[in-house]
C-alpha cells in the first residue's frame, strides 16, 4: 500500500502523485537547511540572531 488517502478515480491517484512528487522538493529543502546552512548548529538565543536568520 502506498498511501491511506482514498482513491476512487484516476484523477485522485494523479493528485497523490504529484503531492508526493513535491515531497522530494521539500525533502531537497530541508537538507540544504541542515546540511548547507547548518540551521541545527544557530542558536537563536536574542532576537537580533532570530532577526538574522529569518531574513536568511
């Protein structure tokens, strides 16, 4: 089973693919944050640091 959303049409199963599809952008996304930015390693301890790493 690949997904517990209903499916009852071929437009339905089209939809849960291209939601999955996206998944892999965000996946993408987040590993640049945590690997290429290191987002895990700022400590947003002030507000000037929170500032910062909003507008990054």
């Amino acid at each position: 089973m690949v997904t517990n959303l209903p499916i009852a049409t071929r437009a339905d199963a089209v939809q849960k693919l291209v939601w999955y599809s996206r998944r892999w952008n965000i996946e993408t996304f987040f590993k640049t944050l945590k690997t290429g930015c290191r987002i895990e390693d700022i400590r947003l301890a002030t507000a000037d640091r929170l500032a910062n790493c909003i507008a990054l």
